[in-house]
C-alpha cells in the first residue's frame, strides 16, 4: 500500500492531499484566504488522522517547490524538509506548475501562475511524455499564449495526483538538506546584493 502526502503552499491555494495505493483519500484546496501559516500543520495532521494513518506509514512527502509565493514556496518546503526528516520519510519535489498541469486532460498542457504587471510564472508540457516543452519560466503572459495556442492552461491549482505520481515530473530527493525552492527569478534581496 503506497501512501504520498503532498503539499503546496506556493499559490494563493493551500493544496494538502493524501494518496493511498493510487487513490487520494484526503484532499484539501482553499484558495484565496493567504493563511497557510496557520493551516498546514493542522491540515496535515488531519489528513494522517482522519484515516488512521501513523507518519511511518508515508512512502514519502511530495512538496511543490514553486516557483510562485516567496513566503509560501519558502513555508512549504522548509515544513516538507522539517517533516520527512523527523518522521524518517524519503522526500519528493515537483515544480507546482507541474503540479498545476497534471490536472489537464489535453495533449498540450500548461500552467501560469500571475507574477503581476503581465508576467506569469509559467510552463508548458507534453503530457504524454512528461516533458517541459518550457521549462518552468518568468515570461510575458501574451507571449507564453501567443506561442502556445494549441495549450490548454491551467491557472488553479487542483492536480490530478494519480496521473502526476505516474510521470518523471515528481523526483527523489537525494539530499534533504539541500533541497531549495525554484523562484525562477531573483529575489529583490539577491539582485539588491548582486548589483552592490
């Protein structure tokens, strides 16, 4: 019996599911309310209670690395790294907009997340190779759909997790400490302290 807990905090939708042997038990996807800080332990703890499920019964935790949020690709992955190395759990990393896309039925999927004054954070993938026809981008959003209106573009976070737990878009991570968020574009911080 495989058992993934995933979790995303990178969008304004706080994304908790459970997944037992194909099947998500457990779904959690509150868009809008911008306090994940407050709800994703809770959540996570009700997800593993609500069906009687002890940490050590996860074949592993798969957390959206973003990009997105600064704050909340930050919380999820730090909460990710905290949990699968106390628990003693292998851990997962997929790009949210990978996780986004997984919820598209079309041959041609693509995600955006808003980046604001039109740019998205955005992705386009071929679905039934798993591979990124673009790789997780900061990109105009005119651009990104002129080039692709043949994709179809998921801006909602609600994937599909059987079909994302059977594609290359979620990997291993071999080194829990050094997992990082993908903010695909630099902090203000780090182009404050590159210019200087």
């Amino acid at each position: 019996m495989k058992t993934y807990l995933a979790i995303d905090t990178a969008t304004d939708t706080l994304f908790v599911s459970l997944t037992v042997s194909g099947t998500e038990v457990f779904l959690y996807a509150e868009t809008g309310t911008r306090d994940h800080a407050v709800k994703l332990m809770p959540t996570i703890i009700k997800a593993l209670s609500d069906h009687s499920l002890d940490p050590k019964h996860l074949e592993g935790i798969i957390v959206g690395v973003g990009p997105g949020s600064y704050t909340g690709v930050r919380m999820g992955v730090v909460v990710a790294k905290m949990l699968a190395s106390e628990w003693h759990v292998p851990l997962f990393e997929v790009s949210t907009l990978a996780l986004m896309a997984s919820g598209c039925n079309d041959d041609v999927c693509g995600a955006m997340i808003d980046a604001r004054n039109d740019y998205v954070f955005g992705a386009v993938y071929d679905v039934a190779t798993a591979d990124p026809v673009v790789p997780p981008s900061y990109i105009e959003k005119t651009d990104l759909l002129e080039r692709f209106p043949q994709a179809t573009f998921k801006e909602t976070l609600m994937p599909n997790m059987d079909r994302l737990l059977n594609t290359a878009w979620v990997k291993a991570v071999a080194d829990i400490d050094a997992l990082t968020p993908n903010y695909v574009r630099r902090t203000k911080a780090e182009k404050d302290r590159h210019d200087s």
